[in-house]
C-alpha cells in the first residue's frame, strides 16, 4: 500500500511539498565574523524539517571547497562566498526571489 503525505494527501511518488516548501523560505546570506577575524558565509532563513540541510551542507562544501557545520537551521561556510551564493543555491533549487545577500 501506498504512504501518504499528512500535508498535501498524495501519495510519496506524487508529493511535491519539499519543492514547494523551498520556495516559501526567506534566506539570508551575510558575513559574519568570527575569533580572530575570520570570515564565514552565514546562510539563515532554513528550516531543518522541510530542507535536507545536511545534504544541501555537503553540496555546497564540494562546490566551494571549503568547511562548514550546520545548527540551529542555519548553514556556515568558510570564507566569504556571498557573490556566488544567490546562483547556486537557485541551482540547488530554492527560489531567487526569496533569497537575500547582506
């Protein structure tokens, strides 16, 4: 038998509610400054619930070669990467319009 989402009532096959909730998300992306004056991208505005931010984590750790953690339903990177970061996460499928660089 068939498992149904408790959000929309379709089946697993035909669910599109982790697309549609990437889309309703508000990010924003700005730099923080961290001990000893080290730079990170903070990305805000995730939730851990509706988004796999461990996989979104390890995809935007190969694409910028660097480290990072995730916590609290933010994500940070080492390094100052807000100039590309709008392009790839509308890559990785959230929507620009609900994307914000600081």
């Amino acid at each position: 038998m068939a498992v149904i989402c408790n959000t929309c009532g379709l089946p697993e096959d035909l669910c599109a509610c982790g697309d549609l909730n990437k889309e309703s998300n508000k990010i924003v992306i700005r730099l923080e400054e961290r001990r000893f004056k080290k730079k990170g991208t903070m990305i805000e505005g995730l939730d851990s619930k509706l988004n796999d931010l461990d996989g979104t984590l390890s995809d935007l750790k190969r694409k910028y070669a660097c480290g990072g953690t995730t916590k609290d339903n933010y994500i940070f990177l080492q390094g100052d990467h807000r100039d590309t970061m709008k392009e790839t996460l509308v890559k990785l499928g959230f929507s620009e319009s609900s994307i914000e660089v600081h």
